[in-house]
C-alpha cells in the first residue's frame, strides 16, 4: 500500500487539529481556574492596588486565557509543521529516487548484449558452414580459394563487422547508463512514495521528457510542479496567519471593554476609592500586552517556518537539477 501524505501543504488532519485545539483550550481554563486566578485573587488581596504588577494579575483576565489558548495552539501548528519538515519531508525531497536504477538497467542492458552476441556467433557459425559446403563443391577454384577471399566470405565478414557494432552502439563508450524513461517512469509509479510532492515532481518530469523528447520542455515540467509545491506550503500556513493576527484582536477587545467598565467606576473614584476603576484599567492594558508579547513570540516562529520551507523549495530543484536532469541530458 502506499504512504500517502494526508495533505501537500503539511499541516495535521483536521481531526488531528480539532482534538489538539479543544485539548489545548480545556487545559489552559483548568491551570486557569486551579491556578492562575487564585493566585491573582491572593495577590490583590494582599497588595490591593500595588498589585497591578504582578505576573498572576497580569495574566488572570478571560481575554489573557484566550490569547495563551489560541497562542499555544498556533505554537503546536507552526512546530509541528516545521518537524515534518526536517524529519519526514525534507529527507524524501532530497532523495534520489533513481540511485539504484541505473545498475540494474545496466545489468539488463548487459544481458541484452550477450543474447545478441550469442545470436550473432551462432549465425556466423552458419553461414560459415554453408560457405565451406559451397567451397567443396567448387574443387576447380580451389586453388583460387585459398589465396583469394571469395565474394561470399567478404559478405560473411562485412555481415559480421556489422553486428559487432550494433552490439557496440548499443551501450555507451564511456561505460555511463542510458537512462530508459518509459522503465524509469513505471518504477517511480509503482513505488510507495509516488504520492509524494517531490516524487510526483520526477514522475511530472518523466512524462513531459517522454511525451516532448525535450530536456527542456521536462525542466519546464519540473520548475511548474516546484512552484506548486511552494504555493501549498504558503496556504498551509494561512491559519497560523489568521490565529496571529486575531490574538491582538483579542487584547484590543479587552482594552476597549476594560476602559468601558472603568468609566463606569468612576463616580466611586470621585468618591475616593479608584480600586475598582484601577482593576478595570488593568483589564485594558494588561489584555494588550500580553496578546502583543504571545504575537511577537509566534511571528517569530513562523518566520523560522518559512525560511525552512523556502529551503526546502530551493533543494528539491536542486535536487532534480542535480539527479534527473543530468540524467535526461546523458
């Protein structure tokens, strides 16, 4: 049966991503109810308002779990994305799938040749038999004969030269292999990975090459089939994109309805106590800064992804380049 990946862009299924995402969110609210806010709630109560500063205050707000959520979510996708790259991908990419093909052509190229040869002994061995028949029969020229190349030995001879190089022209005389496309195409098909982006990229170019009978049109093949291949590793990354930019949404949300509910303590902050008011203002700011610190840390990694991936892209042409193309010149 083959490997077949579960999608070219490299991100997990979809049951694999709703499972880690809900596992995610229902383990942040536990550490948040056994945790985070009780450690808030000690906190304010024994500093009051001189609390605003401390880490479990900073990070007790419902917009804080949100953003730590969705922050660890996208973390699983970009480094999980990143490790199939380098452990799984990457290796099969920079594979050459035709490394064991040219031996065994050249072993069946030599079986070939010796069958001709044979064939071609055993023919001379028979023309050579009819000859002397004919030469026996012939006892006036005899004497002619053995000084004197008769017509029908120079046929025999010119035939014979001309066999021996056939067998000759057949192979290379530098000892290289020639590369049999149509044998080549059906092993890379039936292998295991022919699902895979990078083999379906010499299978891509092996078709072209045998359709076309142009190097040319088959590095045309490969340099379609790699641009693919970068546009589905960039739309895989397009929820990691929308999660980063939807995490300062979050703390923006929490800004805008901390400063509401400040407002509304301010008759209580006229009247001398601002602790209420101070509280809601930390909703506001605190949201903020902790969305905009989670967004930083994540544009990071996913810079980190990119590069990977634009490397990858860039040897997998190499690769073919390096491995097919030659290959298809010889």
């Amino acid at each position: 049966m083959r490997e077949q990946s579960s999608n070219s862009n490299m991100n997990p299924s979809g049951a694999i991503t709703a499972a880690v995402f809900l596992g995610i969110v229902a383990l942040v609210h536990v550490l948040y109810q056994g945790v985070v806010r009780p450690l808030a709630d000690a906190a304010i109560a024994a500093q009051g308002s001189g609390a605003t500063s401390n880490l479990w205050v900073i990070f007790k707000d419902f917009e804080q779990q949100a953003s730590v959520s969705i922050g660890l979510f996208c973390a699983f996708l970009i480094i999980y994305k990143y490790q199939r790259i380098v452990l799984r991908e990457e290796p099969l990419f920079t594979m050459d799938y035709l490394a064991g093909f040219g031996a065994n052509q050249r072993f069946i190229q030599a079986s070939n040749a010796s069958a001709n040869t044979a064939e071609t002994h055993a023919e001379i061995t028979t023309e050579t038999h009819q000859n002397d028949e004919k030469d026996s029969l012939a006892a006036s020229d005899s004497e002619k004969s053995e000084h004197l190349p008769s017509s029908t030995d120079q046929e025999t001879k010119a035939h014979s030269a001309q066999k021996s190089a056939n067998i000759k022209a057949s192979g290379r005389a530098d000892g290289d292999d020639v590369l049999n496309v149509s044998l080549a195409l059906k092993e890379l098909e039936a292998s295991k990975y022919a699902e895979n982006s990078s083999m379906a990229t010499w299978i891509n170019c092996l078709r072209r090459f045998k359709n076309t009978q142009n190097v040319q049109h088959a590095s045309q093949a490969i340099s379609e089939s790699i641009e693919t291949l970068a546009a589905q590793l960039e739309s895989g990354n397009s929820l990691i994109r929308y999660f980063i930019w939807a995490i300062p949404s979050i703390g923006f949300i929490g800004t805008v309805r901390g400063i509401g509910s400040a407002l509304a303590k301010a008759e209580e902050a006229v009247a001398g106590d601002i602790s209420g008011m101070v509280d809601k203002l930390g909703v506001a700011f605190n949201s903020t800064l902790v969305s905009l610190l989670i967004s930083i840390v994540l544009m990071y990694l996913l810079h980190m992804l990119n590069n990977r991936q634009d490397e990858m892209v860039i040897n997998t042409r190499k690769n073919c380049e390096k491995h097919l193309l030659t290959r298809l010149h010889n």
